[in-house]
C-alpha cells in the first residue's frame, strides 16, 4: 500500500488553536488560519515582522511583563533546543481596528523548538490558547461568581510568582554552569607533556544541562620515552564535581610519578578518595606507554576500556584488568594490571561514557559504533580523528553528558 503524500503546509494551517512559526530572531515566519482570525491580524501584518512590533506590550500598564517572559521563553528555546511551557499570562491586545484601544487578554503559551539538520533549534513553533472568556466566565454574576473571580485572581498571581522563581533558578543554575565550566577548563592541562609524539585532547560539556565537570584526563611524562596517561569521570555535577575532580586528577598525577605501575598508582588514588567527599564511585583508567619497549601497561578502576587502533584498521579494546570504581569496596584490594604490546603507528584511544553510552541501548552497541568511527578515521591525524570521533558519536542533538577524549598517535 503506497505512503499518502502528505501536504504538511497544508495541514499547519488547518490546525484548531493558534500556532505560529517564529524564526530564531523572533520573526514570524508562518502563522495557521486560526491564529490570524483569532489575533485579528492578516498575513501581510504578520509575516516577516519581529513579533513585538506586531503585538506590543500595553503602554499604559507599568506592571506589564508579558513581553519581556515571552521574549525570554522564545530564546530559550531556542539556545537548549527543549520545549518551554509558559505560566497563565496576561498580554493585552490593541484592537486593530481602533488604535490606541487595548483590549485585555489572557494566555496559556507553549513555545517548542523545530529542529534543522544540524540539531539547532531553526524554528519556534509557538501555541497559544486563549483564556479570557474562561476567566471572565468564572467571574460571572453572584457571589460565588465574585468568590470564582478572587481565587481565578489569585490562581494567576501565583503562576506569575512561580514563573519568576523558575526564572531565578534558571539564572542561578546558569551562573553555576558557566563558573564550573571555568574552573574545569582551568585544572584539564593541554596535551604537552607527549614529547615529540603527537596527541590530542578534548572536552565536550553536556548541552543545556548541569550534568558537566566530572570528566578529566590527565597526562604525566615520565623518565625515558615513557608517559602515564588517564581518563576519569566523577559521579556528580556543577561545581562539586569540578572540585572533586581537580582533587583525584592532581592526586593522580603525583602518584603517577612515583607508583611502579598504573595498578599501584590507582591503589594510591583509591585511599586518597576514601577521604574526599563525593569522590566514591569515580571511574578511571590509567595508562602507562613505554614508546621504547613498545608496551601499554593499564589498569581500570569500573572505566569503559580504552580502544587500541592497530596500522592494519582493526581495534582492540583493553579490558583485561578491570576492577569496581574508586571507594566500592569496604577494604583495599590491590588492582589488576596488564600489558599488551603495540605496533608504531597504532593508536590509543581514552574516552570518558558520554562518547558510547547511550539510556536505551547495551553498552556494546556503543563501543561498537566507537571501532566502526575509528576504522574509518584511523589513518587521520590525531587532533582531525578527534573531530571525527566526536561529529560521529556524539547526538546531533547534543550530548546529554560531557565528555573527555584523549587520542596518541603510538
């Protein structure tokens, strides 16, 4: 049976309710058959105009505030690409017909982000039910009219109140997000410590959300032609986890300089964290590469296994001494360690779960998609193979947890 051919225009302008189409600067783009009968305007009032010079705010009322929340609404939507649900809101309307007469309205909005290729909000879909006629309806005659009239009054006081709250939190969280994220690209050093080999580093914060700073990486150089490597991710957000993870990486970075291997020095970093608050449950794997014996020495305290990209395209992952995350268990236990050699030209690669992981899907599915991405990018340098990885892994939508990366060129 053949697909219907769907007329999506159509079906837009058809649709009950008011609906518009507004582009990220606040233009209208489009508008159902609805939404200009009910809002009294034409297309030519309304397509291409930013929308407060379509419907400006009532200057007659100073305690207005349904452009600024409606302003904020939009734009929102558009910089996390999430829907926004706006609280009952009063916005009059100047009658077209008779300028300079403003007749009172209130509103139910909703504003949704249309998605383009690139995952960013291309268009504001915004909904609006109108609400006077109920709220006059319950202000009717009598005095349960009258006492309908107050707690109608009062119903729409405490949305305004609540939407402002919504707003400090918003800002409040916003603040936080930005200072922790400066904190943690303060304490992740640059690749510099590699010598002459060639390696590249990366951090992805979780877009919109909170959910960042508990991923670091670390690289120590160390005697002879040898460097630790590590790759870690704190159970936790914002700025508490930025603090903890300033804390395990630069205890790692000293244990590595004197532990005899990557087992002893996450030995050391486990009964450091015993000790820090919120360190318990922190993943991390740590690698030692001796360019002059041709080895990789690791062990992995509950981390995804990192990836070895052999000359001929195939992938290895090294999970052959993997043990629970820091502070899981009650006493300490020494940690597994394992070498495994490799070949010059290959390729080692240590990633943080937000590069696989996905809620909906097995693990393996992930690092399956992380050997496909390798094996086609492989022969790529370093800092372009991270590029790579990320455009191919990450959601085009935006991550949902940050991420670290690290890649060396063997």
């Amino acid at each position: 049976m053949r697909e219907p051919q769907i007329d999506y225009a159509a079906v837009f302008h058809a649709l009950p309710g008011m609906v518009a189409l507004l582009t990220p600067d606040l233009v209208y783009a489009d508008a159902s058959e609805d939404f200009l009968r009910l809002a009294g305007r034409t297309r030519e009032q309304l397509l291409g105009r930013y929308i407060f010079d379509v419907f400006p705010e009532n200057p007659n009322d100073p305690a207005a505030a349904g452009m600024r929340e409606t302003q904020a609404s939009m734009l929102r939507v558009v910089a996390t690409g999430e829907r926004d649900t706006m609280a009952l809101l009063r916005y009059d309307i100047e009658d077209s017909e008779r300028p300079g007469r403003w007749v009172e309205h209130f509103w139910s909005p909703v504003n949704a982000p249309v998605l383009g290729p690139d995952g960013r909000t291309a268009l504001i879909l915004h909904r609006v039910e109108e609400v006077t006629e109920l709220i006059r309806a319950r202000g009717g005659a009598g005095g349960d009219g009258n006492r309908a009239r107050v707690l109608e009054a009062e119903l729409y006081t405490r949305s305004r109140e609540l939407q402002e709250v919504n707003e400090r939190l918003r800002r409040a969280h916003a603040r936080e997000r930005e200072v922790a994220l400066t904190l943690q690209a303060a304490m992740l050093p640059a690749p510099t410590l590699v010598g002459h080999h060639r390696a590249a580093v990366r951090y992805r914060p979780a877009v919109g959300t909170l959910n960042v700073c508990g991923d670091w990486y670390d690289l120590v150089d160390l005697p002879g032609d040898r460097v630790a490597v590590a790759v870690g991710d704190v159970v936790g957000h914002g700025l508490e986890a930025a603090g903890v993870m300033g804390q395990l990486r630069s205890a790692l970075s000293a244990a590595a300089r004197v532990a005899e291997g990557p087992a002893r020095a996450l030995e050391a970093l486990g009964l450091y964290a015993r000790r820090v608050d919120g360190a318990e449950s922190t993943t991390v794997v740590k690698i030692y590469i001796d360019w002059d014996a041709h080895t990789l020495t690791y062990s992995s305290a509950g981390h995804p296994p990192p990836a070895l990209l052999h000359p001929d395209g195939t992938v290895t992952f090294l999970d052959r001494a993997t043990d629970p995350p820091l502070g899981a268990r009650p006493e300490h236990v020494p940690r597994p360690e394992a070498t495994t050699t490799f070949a010059e030209g290959a390729t080692v690669v240590l990633y943080t779960d937000g590069l696989i992981e996905r809620r909906d899907e097995d693990i393996d599915v992930g690092l399956a998609r992380l050997a496909d991405s390798l094996a086609r990018h492989g022969q790529a340098d370093p800092e372009a193979l991270a590029d790579a990885l990320l455009a191919d892994l990450l959601p085009s939508t935006g991550n949902t947890d940050d991420t670290a990366l690290v890649i060396i060129r063997l």
